[in-house]
C-alpha cells in the first residue's frame, strides 16, 4: 500500500446557483498516475482548480498528508509549491526567458539562492529537452517547446504531486506527441501525477488509476483495464464509445 498523499472527500463547488462539482471522493497515493476522463463542461478543470486552491472549494475537504487545505489557514503559495500545475495554455511569464520562467519560483517562494536556481532549472529544462532555448522568450517557441518549458518550471518547484489540465489541447497535432513523451518518462520515474485529459491512450496506457466524471460527479473510477475494459455505468460506455467511433 502506497503512502496516501491526497485525499478529497465529499467535495462540492457551485458559482452562484450553478452547481459545478458534487459530493467527489478519490484518493492519490504516492506514485499513482490518476486521469480525470469525461466530456467538456464535466467538471474535470475545475475540480484541478479547486484541489490547487485556485477555486475555493463551496463544501468537502482537500487533505494533503492528513491536512485539510481547504482551510482557511493554509498558505495557498506554501501548498502550491508542494502540488504544483501545468496549465493548458501554458501560462508562462511572457517578458521572461525560459530560464527566468524556471528560476523565479523558486527564487521568490522557495527563497532559492540564484545559482541554486539556475542549476536546477537546467537540471530540469535538460530532462524536457529544453536546455538549447534557455534564452529564449515564450513567443519565440513552438506550443509543445512551451508546455515542456512548463513542465520543467513545475518540476524545478520539486512538488510531490503534478497537476495537469489538459495539458496537450491547446497543441497541434504533430506536438501532442512530445508533451506526452515528457509524461510518459515523468511517469515512469515516479512522478505522482493527476492529470485531465482527452488522450485516452494516455489514460489507458499510463494510468494506474483513472476517474470518469459526468455532470459535476465521479460515475466510475478504478484501474484502467477495469474502467475501459469492463465499464458498469452506461454513461461510461457511451464516451468511451464515441471515442472509440473517432
């Protein structure tokens, strides 16, 4: 049994009368790859959002090592350098080089010495095959070169959980490939990882536990070969379907 390392229980969210989550329970263990699957408008980013604390959950708990953060003495940049994201649209600071977007976390929020910083946003700009661009500035990059520069910013943070947000629809087709790579290899070194997806060869392939929501609530959850090999609930079947007839 891995060390559980997030837990949400009975999570709710609603923007005014509009109820966008209800009653979520899962549970991330240290190591686990969990994927968050369902139609647009399901509830997927916003549950990401919440479990971040860039939305504040309307009701439930997100407990992170035996806390509840959704309290209201958590320090939100505190937690996040601990459960770190990597956005869509890959939110990076347009007047900075790719180093500086690597380092300034670090430096501001870790209180990182400069050169600490700079050694280990190379370290990590090197693993995503970023480190030839370190002086380039985000609209010199291609989207997948810009998400990879993402994802190495949120490692340099060396959080013990990764949140990805649909992390490759904002990509052209021949660059989803290089994004998933960079997950794959996260992945296989261990990396605990809770990711929103629409690639479902990722979810099958490199889950070890994946979540289908539907409406604002979780209808299934289990191991891949459970959720897409042998679905119980009918709303399951009939995604998966759709995206078996693309």
């Amino acid at each position: 049994m891995g060390e559980i390392i997030l837990q949400v229980n009975h999570l709710s969210k609603s923007f005014g009368s509009h109820e966008v989550l209800r009653d979520i329970d899962f549970t991330v263990k240290k190591g686990d790859v969990t994927s968050i699957i369902g139609a647009s408008g399901s509830g997927k980013s916003t549950l990401l959002r919440c479990i971040n604390l860039l939305e504040i959950p309307s009701g439930g708990e997100v407990i992170f090592h035996g806390e509840n953060v959704a309290g209201r003495h958590m320090d939100p940049c505190a937690y996040r350098s601990k459960v770190g994201m990597v956005f869509q649209s890959f939110n990076l600071f347009s007047n900075m080089t790719v180093l500086e977007n690597c380092m300034v976390g670090q430096t501001k929020v870790l209180k990182k010495s400069y050169g600490t910083a700079r050694e280990n946003a190379m370290k990590y700009l090197e693993r995503v095959g970023m480190a030839p661009y370190i002086n380039a500035k985000p609209r010199q990059l291609s989207g997948g070169q810009k998400q990879r520069v993402a994802i190495a910013r949120a490692l340099a943070m060396e959080p013990e959980v990764l949140l990805f947000d649909e992390p490759t629809s904002a990509l052209d087709p021949e660059m989803v490939g290089e994004v998933l790579e960079v997950m794959r290899g996260l992945a296989a070194d261990g990396m605990t990882m809770l990711v929103v997806t629409h690639e479902m060869a990722f979810a099958k392939d490199v889950s070890n536990h994946v979540v289908f929501m539907a409406g604002g609530v979780i209808c299934e959850q289990g191991s891949p070969a459970d959720v897409f090999g042998n679905p119980q609930r009918q709303e399951t079947k009939d995604f998966l379907a759709r995206f078996r007839n693309n």
